[in-house]
C-alpha cells in the first residue's frame, strides 16, 4: 500500500518512473512469455527421444554394413587396403598393381 502511494507520486517519463525504473505495471502482458504446459513439453521431450534411439539405430546399421563392405573389400586387395600401409604413389604404380 505504501509502495503504491509512494510510486503514484513519482513522475514518469518515457514509461519510466524517475529513480525507480520500470514497475510492472508497466510492462505489456503481450511481451510476456508464452505459457506452455507440461505435458505438451513432454510429449515433445518422448518424441525426440523416440527420433533419436531411431537415428541411433540407423547409424549402427550403417556402421555395421561399412565395416562388412571394408572387410570384403581389405580381402580382396590386402595390399591395397592396409590400415597400415601408406597411400601408394600413383606416378610409380603400375595399373598391374591396382586392385580395381
């Protein structure tokens, strides 16, 4: 009650009130933020849940088809799929040498 006796008397000037700033009775309910239940917040928090475990899974079958094509392929040419092996140098290697 004080508060409001006290800020009645304080002049205003461009929304503010001269030593005190804004109040809230100043500030527009429209530039408050957006109310969002709770439960629509954990629907969504489930749905990105359930979207990420199935990208997760997707990328472990593409992970797993890589390194079967990687362990065929290091099969067919050894000597030129070594994780070891450095890269060959194109202008010595002969087409003989070339696996593909």
């Amino acid at each position: 009650r004080e508060i409001e006796m006290v800020s009645g008397n304080v002049p205003i000037k461009k929304g503010r009130r001269y030593g005190i700033g804004r109040t809230s009775e100043a500030i527009s309910t429209s530039s408050s933020q957006h109310s969002v239940s709770s439960s629509s917040i954990l629907q969504y928090i489930d749905r990105m849940k359930t979207e990420l475990d199935e990208e997760r899974t997707k990328r472990r079958a593409i992970e797993e088809e890589l390194h079967r094509v990687t362990v065929f392929i290091s099969n067919l040419c050894p000597e030129q799929f070594s994780a070891t092996q450095t890269q060959p140098d194109s202008a010595t290697q002969s087409p003989d040498d070339r696996c593909f």
